[in-house]
C-alpha cells in the first residue's frame, strides 16, 4: 500500500514532465533511467491514466524501436502495465506498435519476463481490427507468437494463446489457415494438459475453431477434443508436423487415461463396504 501511495505521491509532485523530457534526450542512459521510473510508476494503478495524458505512450514506443535493449525491454513492460487501463490500448494501437513489439519478441527467449510483457501487449492490442491486420501484415508475426505457444513460460503461453484466439474469434474464416500454417497444434494439445487453468480453456476453445467445420461432426463421431485435433491432423500438409501433433495426441490421451484412472481409484479409496453393497 505504501508502495502505490509513494507512486502516486511522486506523479502528484509533478515528476512526469522531467521524466518525459528525459524520455527524448540524445542521452541513452538519460533515456534509460527514464523508462525505467516511467516502468515503476506505471505499475500504479491510479497513475496509468495520468502518465497516458503526459503523452508518454508515444514516447516509449519511439523508445521501443530505437532505444537501448535495457530500455526498450523496460519500455514494452511499461506499455503493458499501461494497456490494462480503460481505452490505454487504443491509444497506444495509434502508434503502431506491432512491428518493434515482434522485433522485440523475436530476439528475446521466450521464456524471459520480457517475451511474456510482448505477448501480453500484443494480446490488448488484438482486441481492434488494426492490432490484427498489424500483426497478420508482419512477416513472422503470426510465427512468432506460436513459438511462445510451445516454449514460453507459463504465463507467456497463456497471453500468446490468447491472442491466436482472438485473431480467430475475430474473423475464422480469415485467420484459421494463418494460424495453423505455423504449426500451432503441438504447442495447444499440451496446454491442454499441462498449461494454466486459463490456458487449458483458450487453447481447448481455439482447437475447435480450428478444426475445418465449426460444428459437430456427427453423433458418431462426438465433439471431443480426440476427434477434433484428429481433423485437424488429417489436413496438416507435412509428414513432420503431423507426426509430431499425432504424437502430441497421443500423450495427450494418455495423460487423460491416467488422470481418469487415478480419479477412479481415489473414489474406490472412499467407498464402504457398505456403499458397494448397495
């Protein structure tokens, strides 16, 4: 508590005009320190509209695309804290952001902090039509977000799930084969297993867009998650791609088999004599 109050004593103290004059010094470490407060007093949720009104957002973007790589990793944290304030991420769509966002998130680990702040930056912005098409345009884009699918951390597979799922949400017919040309199914039948509860319903709910008719199959062939990556597998162009979602699949329906095995035998431990006889 104390921490926010003093976040919001220094905004109140009128820090943000030297701060944002700091942010277009010629000085990389000026520069640096800068974002690196703007960072820290983002993370206030009482100054997030105050710091978009100072006109910062265009500021930090600029210091995205040429800034130092200690700044431009502070930077897109900064943009992230800020997206989450009402209206915050439509202002900063304005300043096209997609293309030094991915240059980021291409040359970071998909596993670092700064690889989940891109993921959840780029998942804000897929909520507008620009943010999309932006990151559609991009050569790369679309891959670059699915590689966080399969080897980011927890948190990171979760915001880039999110955003593959808004893509196709938004329009299906349009993205679909975008997505799954990047060989996007390895990386979502694992977190439907092993990802954060959020994640195991995204990308559950991004399979079933992905398979080639939105609707159930047949009686015969239920809406299960098995029959749905089947379809989708039976429409996969190369021999690897498949081979590694057919295996995917596989453990997927054996981690299921062991979850529903061991859920049996925890019902058999509590069980009577008596509840069996009867």
């Amino acid at each position: 508590v104390t921490s926010c109050r003093n976040k919001s004593s220094i905004v109140e103290a009128g820090a943000l005009e030297p701060i944002t004059n700091f942010l277009q010094s010629s000085d990389p470490n000026l520069q640096e320190h800068a974002t690196a407060a703007l960072l820290t007093l983002s993370a206030s949720t009482s100054n997030k509209p105050i710091i978009t009104n100072s006109g910062a957002i265009p500021l930090l973007v600029q210091i995205l695309r040429n800034g130092s790589p200690q700044a431009k990793m502070d930077s897109v944290m900064a943009l992230s804290n800020l997206s989450t304030h009402s209206n915050n991420a439509s202002t900063i769509l304005k300043t096209h952001p997609i293309p030094p966002i991915l240059a980021l998130l291409k040359s970071s680990k998909t596993s670092s902090r700064t690889a989940e702040k891109c993921c959840a930056l780029i998942e804000s912005l897929m909520e507008f039509d620009d943010g999309r098409a932006a990151l559609t345009s991009e050569e790369g884009g679309i891959l670059a977000v699915v590689e966080v699918v399969e080897t980011g951390s927890l948190s990171s597979r979760e915001h880039a799930v999110g955003a593959l799922l808004s893509l196709c949400q938004s329009d299906r017919c349009r993205y679909r084969e975008p997505i799954l040309r990047e060989g996007v199914i390895p990386g979502l039948l694992e977190l439907t297993v092993q990802g954060t509860p959020k994640s195991r319903v995204k990308a559950q709910t991004l399979l079933r867009l992905l398979r080639e008719s939105p609707y159930p199959r047949s009686e015969l062939q239920p809406d299960t998650l098995e029959n749905i990556v089947c379809n989708i597998i039976s429409q996969i162009d190369g021999d690897e791609q498949s081979g590694k979602a057919k295996k995917m699949l596989a453990e997927m329906v054996q981690v299921s088999m062991e979850q529903s095995l061991r859920h049996l035998q925890r019902r058999a431990l509590v069980c009577t004599p008596g509840d069996l006889a009867d």
